[in-house]
C-alpha cells in the first residue's frame, strides 16, 4: 500500500516560535491518521503546510504523490480541507456554498448542482439547503464546512478540530459521517484535542507538543503506554489519604496522583472495572471512607502527564471538560 | 482549462456569490443605491438653491460629479468586503481549491462593477428627474457612462490594495473616509474649482477625480462656454487624461493589490 501524505522532517518558524521542529510521518492509503495535542502544538500548522496554505520553512511533503511546494496547484485537486472555523460563506445558503465550492473544483455548473443537492442529503441538511448559512446551528455549520470539503470526492481529506466546540450530541453526528467516509475509503488526516476522538476515529495517532511528535501507535498501542481507564478516588478524611495512595499504586500502571487540597488520588489501570471493585474492597477491608469513587478514561491531560511529565498548558478547559 | 480561461472563469465563480452577498445585505445596498439618491437629492436642492454657475444650470453642472462621487463610495465596497473576508476562514478554503489564485480580485472587482452599473442606472433616472440632461450624441453619452465604470472599475483595485494593507474592516473604513472626503472635495465635482484659493485650486486641477468630472461633462455636454476653463493639462484635455489616469491606477494597483493578498493569505 503506498502511502497519501508523507511528511520529512518538516519546519515552520514564526519568528522566535518553533511551530514544527522536524515533523516526519507518513500515512498509508485508505487510512486515518490522527494529530493530538493541545492548542499550540503544531497541528493546524502541518494541516495548513500540507493542504499547500503554508510554506515550510525546512523538509519535504507530498500529498496524493504531489509536492507540497512544487506542484501545489495539481495537489489542491486531490484533497478537501475542512478547517477548525466553519469556511463557508455566512450570507450564501448551504446549496449555493456547495455549489461554489463544486465550480472552483472546476466541476461544471451542472455537476456542481447536482454534488450540492446529493451532500446536503447526506449531512441530513435538506431543510435548510435554500437558507442562509448565517441561521445555522453550530453543528448544521460544521456539517455544511465538511460538506463541502467533500465536493469533489477527493481521495485526501484534511479536517482540522473538526468537533472543537460542538456538544456531545452534535459531535456523535458528526464522527458518524467521518467514520462512513473513512469506511468508504478515503485517506484521512484529522487533528483533535480529545483522546476519545483519536480513539474512535483513527487507525494511528500521533501525540505532537512543540512542533515534535512525542509518541505515535494504534490507540491501543498508546493506551498501553499511558495507561488505559483512570481510577479517580476521592477519600474523606486527609490522614486516609496515605493508605489509599499505598492501596490504589498496587494495581497502578502508572505515576499516582495525588491532589492533597481535594483529597484526591487518580491513577491509570489496566483491567478497570475488576481493579476498581478490588481497591474499593481493600479499602473498605482497610476501613477508608471513600467518598467517592470512578473510572474515566484518559485524556489529553493524561496522555501529556504520561509523555511528558507535564500539563497539556495549551489545552483549553472546554476540550478538557469535554474529553472527560 | 488553460492559464488564460481558469482565472476568468473562477473569477465569474467568485463575482457571482459576491452579488448573492450583496443582495442579501441591506447595509451595502443601502450604501451603493440611498447615498447616490440622498446625495443627488441634498446638493441639488440644497447647494443647488445658493450655488450659481456660469452659463448653465448647478444641477446639469452637479450630476457627473455626483456620478463620480458615488463610484468612488461604491467601489469602496470591494476594499470593504475583502477586509471582512480576511476575518472569516473563507480565503482558506479558497486557497486549499484548485482554483486561479487571481480569480479572488478578479471577482470582487467584477461584482461592484456590476453593482456600480446598478447605482449609475438608479442615478441617471434620479438626475432626469432634477432635471439633468445629456446634450451630445447618444454615441457620446455611451461613452461616458463607459468612462464612469472603467474608473469605478480602477478605483475597486485601489480600495482593495488600501483594504489587504490594512486588513481590518475598521481600519479600512477610517482610512477610506480620510482619503476619499479630500479626493472628492478637492476637485471641481461639486464647484467650480477655478475660484478655489490657488493653493487648493491647484490641488483640485489635478485630481484625478476633477479629471474624470471634466471628461464626463465633456462628453455628456454637462458644460458651458461662459465657463472660465483652467489652463490645466487634466482638464484641458480631459477625456485623454482620464483614460491616462484609469490606466496608471490599474497598471500600479492590480500588481500591488495581487501582492498584498498573497501576503495578507498566507500569514
């Protein structure tokens, strides 16, 4: 299987701001890739090198077999870009920016039409097809922007955040129409800030901090990395702290962490539920009172404190709240 | 499609969904069809009653300079438009597409062309009615008509450089207001610029904006032999000059405009 998108050693400075300090990778045809990090960390950056937005400063890419400097505008026929703001024309309908966008992709103005019609069937957009996007919700916006990164059923898509903001409803819509897409067999790269939509949507994913890839695998190679569920423990009493840190780092796969302030102790597992019911007997055995007690999967925080033993510091609280 | 056919079709792509724009916004309409209606309305009746030109009457001497006054506001839309696209994500996704880069200017340019023409054709009958007329051959009303939109079409790619060197909508209209009220009010649009103070009737003699005045009320015989004519070259020979004019705005401007765009994409 070649591969879509190879990237080599990419660089891009903003003045003093190392926004990609070497980034290498490939994806393989028909595949998914997801870019994870938090704001800052170069995503959108190598989103916006590949799809020929940017000039790198340092290394090579090629997308669809295309350099991304040298053959830019045969390059730009073989992909869709859908970006982290909704890039559709707020005054046009949802048909009309669908049409336009098919006549750029120099599709003729009957085709272009017709591509409309068939998309906005699809994204389940038929009501409001004849209304000005300006009346969307946030995800119908959404929906129309990836819409119309699908016009000319290019073999490579690019989606930047593409859930960044929406509620979890509208999210779950939206990874639907990516997961088809994906099984309909496009190349896909996305970027996200949720470890969950890393997870559900991509066959690798990359964790970028700094312009640098700090670890890259299968969701279930990651996980074994940084741990898969967390438990979360919160005890009542400050001396019971210590004996419930002893007791939960017996089935830890990772660094225990303790929030003294909240009387909280948090730390990856392996087997979840079997571990949770076992640390709760042993400290009911112990006599701790547990206050409350849960499991979660990791997050982004997570992934980052694992990695690189500090705060995901660009992660905004919102993606945070909404990984959870 | 080739090198040649690409940009103009894109171009045709880009101007159409500016027209949708437009239609679906009051506050441009408004701009580019009240302003020409209140402002032939204001000087007429207002200046029009304290105002004497020699030989003829104010409203026949006012109407092309209320022509070119309207253009230069209208054609403002291009540099107005351009800076509210720059906020939005509209230019990436237009970057990210096979299309002519050029296409982007061509059709803004292209869409306040048209709506120009809309604003002349709501002038014109505003002016029949206060009681302008064209005195010369139809051929020659033709051309001056003609001469208006070959300027509106120039001064659209001035306002888009000025907009994609400032790239804020805000800044662009302080900008726009300081530079325009000046170019329009220095010149013999509204008055008869040769009882200017020198210093400002030089000023005048030589804007663009009394050139292109001069050359339409040439050609509409908006003009009178009891007239004192300036001596200046521009207004001399007027009709020459202004194409001059339009030409060196065009030649200076797209280049620059094109520059500044790629520039104000890509950062």
């Amino acid at each position: 299987m070649s591969d879509a998108i190879t990237a080599e050693g990419l660089v891009k400075r903003y003045g003093e701001v190392t926004a990609l300090d070497g980034l290498s990778f490939a994806v393989p045809q028909g595949t998914v890739l997801a870019l994870l990090g938090p704001n800052g960390a170069g995503k959108t950056t190598t989103v916006r090198v590949l799809t020929t937005l940017l000039r790198p400063d340092g290394g090579r890419a090629t997308v669809a077999g295309c350099d991304v400097v040298g053959d830019a505008r045969r390059l730009r026929s073989s992909i869709g870009l859908s970006g982290q703001y909704a890039a559709v024309d707020e005054h046009l309908t949802g048909a009309e920016n669908l049409e336009m966008i098919g006549r750029l992709y120099h599709l003729g103005a009957r085709r272009s039409k017709a591509r409309a019609r068939e998309l906005l069937e699809r994204f389940d957009l038929t009501d409001a097809a004849d209304r000005p996007v300006k009346g969307y919700s946030g995800g119908m916006r959404r929906r129309i922007d990836l819409a119309g990164a699908l016009v000319a059923d290019p073999p490579v898509l690019f989606l930047d955040e593409p859930t960044t903001g929406l509620d979890p409803r509208a999210r779950a819509a939206l990874w639907d129409a990516i997961s088809e897409l994906v099984a309909a067999g496009s190349t896909l790269l996305l970027t996200t800030q949720y470890m969950e939509e890393a997870d559900h949507l991509a066959d690798q994913i990359m964790v970028v901090d700094h312009g640098r890839a700090i670890a890259r695998g299968t969701a279930d190679e990651l996980k074994d990395q940084i741990g898969g569920n967390r438990i979360e423990l919160t005890v009542t009493d400050a001396a019971e702290l210590e004996t419930a840190r002893q007791t939960l780092a017996r089935f830890a796969v990772g660094a225990v962490r303790t929030v003294p302030e909240s009387l909280q102790i948090t730390a990856p597992v392996t087997d979840g539920p079997e571990s949770l019911r076992q640390v709760l007997g042993l400290l009911a055995d112990a006599g701790v009172r547990v206050r409350d007690a849960g499991l979660r999967r990791p997050t982004l925080d997570d992934v980052y404190l694992t990695l690189t033993g500090h705060q995901a510091s660009g992660t905004d609280p919102q993606a945070r709240e909404a990984a959870r | 499609m080739n090198a040649l056919t690409m940009p103009i079709a894109d171009g045709w792509t880009i101007a159409r969904r500016n027209t949708l724009k437009i239609r679906r916004s009051p506050d441009l309409l408004g701009s580019a069809i009240m302003f020409p209606i209140v402002f032939v309305l204001m000087f007429a009746y207002v200046f029009g009653s304290v105002i004497d030109v020699p030989g003829m009457s104010y409203r026949e001497f006012l109407l092309p300079g209320i022509f070119v006054q309207a253009v230069i506001m209208s054609a403002q839309i291009t540099g107005y438009t351009l800076t509210l696209d720059l906020q939005k994500g509209i230019f990436d996704r237009f970057r990210s597409l096979p299309m002519a880069p050029s296409g982007v200017l061509i059709g803004q340019t292209v869409s306040d062309l048209l709506m120009n023409l809309a604003s002349l054709v709501v002038m014109a009958v505003m002016g029949l009615i206060v009681g302008w007329r064209v005195h010369t051959s139809p051929y020659e009303a033709v051309l001056g008509f003609g001469l208006l939109l070959l300027f509106a079409y120039a001064f659209s790619w001035f306002t888009a450089a000025v907009a994609l060197a400032l790239r804020t909508p805000e800044s662009f209209n302080n900008i726009a207001t300081m530079l325009s009220f000046p170019l329009m009010f220095i010149s013999n649009a509204f008055l008869d610029s040769s009882a200017l103070p020198t210093p400002l009737r030089v000023v005048a003699e030589w804007n663009p904006v009394s050139t292109i005045t001069q050359a339409v009320r040439d050609l509409f015989g908006n003009t009178s032999t009891a007239m004192k004519t300036s001596d200046a070259w521009p207004l001399h020979h007027a009709i020459p000059a202004a194409l001059l004019w339009i030409a060196v705005i065009l030649v200076v401007f797209i280049p620059l405009a094109t520059r500044l765009y790629k520039k104000a994409v890509s950062a």
